[in-house]
C-alpha cells in the first residue's frame, strides 16, 4: 500500500466510530499519530470497541491523547454543534450504517446515511475559515451493490437488476445507500473534495493488502469466490486516502470498490 505523505498530521472526524468498520478507522489513525474527533453515542462503547482490536488500546495514553469523542447521536446535533466538530478537520468520514435487526431496518431514521451525509457536508461549508485551497476530504462508506450515479459501472445481469429493484423497495438502508452516494457524487464545493469507498462484500479479519477498482468486480451472486473485503482493510484504505496526497489525488470525486488483495503486491 501507498507510503503516507511525509510529516503529515492530520486532524479526522470520524462518525459511526463505534461500529464495526469506524473502530477501525479510529484506531489506525490513532496508532498513525493522528487526531482523531469521533461521535459516538457512547465514548465507553468506543473505548472498549478499540480494545476488541489492540487489547488495553484504551488505556495507552499515547493513544487515547489524541481522541476527542462527542457522546451524541448525529442526527441530534445542532447545526452549530456539528459545525464545530468539522471546524478544523483535514478529513471527515462517515462510517455510518443501519443496525441489522427489525428495528434497525425499518423504523427511524431510514435516511440516516443520507441525512448525515447532507448535515456533515453543509458543516464543512458553513465553515468559512476553511481555506479553499486545503479543502476538506470527505469520505463516505458505501457499498459494491450501489452503482455510481454517474456511471461508468459495468450493466448488471437482469436477475442481478430485479433484485436490486426489489432491495430498492423492500430494503430500506439499500436506498438509503443509494441516495447517499447520488448527494455525495453531487457536492460542488470548493470547501469539499469526496471519495465513496465501496467494499465488495464485508468480512472481519487482519489488516492486510487491499485493491482500488474503478467499478465492481463480482456479481451480485458470487459470493466469496468474487472477492471480499476485511473491515480493517477498508479502514486502512480510507486512512490510506487521508494520509496519502497522491493516493487521494487519484480517487477523490470517484467511488473506487475494494477488494482484499489475491496476490503478491497489491495495486491500487
């Protein structure tokens, strides 16, 4: 994977920190030396998810230093508090996703990825004092199963089409995903540049090597034979974006897909 860009310390918003990919982003940045600002509902539950990664992460004092954690729910910030948790940032990524239960699928908020995506955005642009020439990187978890707006993507089979159609209408989050991504792809700020990192299909396991795609590699129905991707392989690449000028150069404004990579030396 890409070297940082050297002497770079940077300053990250990382929101849905505590989930299972956002730990991970936190984490990796803080191990880089990194400032780390998160909202989380709970700073315990986020301590304690670090330490399911790195045991006893949470009482390193050269790690925890460097974290700033708001106990609050996005989406119940005020406008004012929001624009004070991205005032400053370098980079601002939203892990966020719905929980995978009943409750979680079809009750309030189902725009939650969307609605977080349009307020962090509009804070980024509330900030004035935001240099225009050190715009602030937003990145944006997706997935390979939302396509990008703009196209570019490979025609899906037709069953593969029917299914997405019927995910569209049954599956609340996947629309939301969806409309996420068609907000982001949007955006035309001089205070924002974007990435919407799609992973094909999530796995949990070690940080390894990882590939950029400029489109999705699998169909829907292939499974783990097409590819897969660890969480803390996403992780590393959206920190790989942050920390990297010429890594972020070459995706910023693009939705690359990641895979783990199958092989000697990865490419990205």
């Amino acid at each position: 994977n890409p070297p940082a860009t050297p002497n770079m310390t940077t300053t990250t918003l990382v929101v849905g920190a505590s989930g299972a990919t956002g730990r991970h982003v936190v984490l990796q940045l803080l191990q880089q030396n990194q400032n780390v600002r998160a909202i989380a509902r709970s700073k315990e539950r986020l301590l304690n998810s670090l330490d399911e990664i790195v045991p006893e992460s949470s009482s390193n004092s050269h790690i925890v230093s460097r974290l700033d954690v708001t106990e609050a729910s996005l989406l119940d910030l005020t406008q004012d508090e929001l624009e004070k948790a991205v005032r400053g940032c370098d980079a601002v990524v939203s892990c966020l996703g719905h929980n995978m239960t009943f409750k979680g699928l079809y009750t309030p908020p189902r725009r939650l990825v969307t609605d977080a995506a349009k307020r962090l955005c509009q804070a980024i642009e509330a900030t004035t004092d935001q240099a225009p020439e050190n715009p602030t990187k937003f990145i944006l978890m997706g997935s390979d199963g939302v396509a990008n707006p703009a196209g570019g993507d490979d025609k899906r089979r037709l069953s593969e089409r029917v299914v997405l159609t019927l995910l569209r209408h049954l599956l609340p989050p996947h629309k939301d995903n969806e409309l996420a991504a068609a907000y982001t792809s949007n955006v035309k700020s001089v205070q924002i540049e974007w990435t919407v990192v799609r992973p094909t299909d999530l796995i949990n396991g070690e940080m390894t090597k990882y590939e950029l795609f400029a489109k999705p590699q699998k169909g829907l129905f292939d499974g783990a034979k097409g590819g897969v991707t660890t969480r803390a392989n996403v992780a590393k690449c959206m920190v790989d974006l942050i920390m990297t000028d010429a890594l972020w150069n070459d995706w910023k404004f693009k939705m690359p897909v990641v895979h783990d990579f199958d092989g000697d030396v990865a490419c990205v």
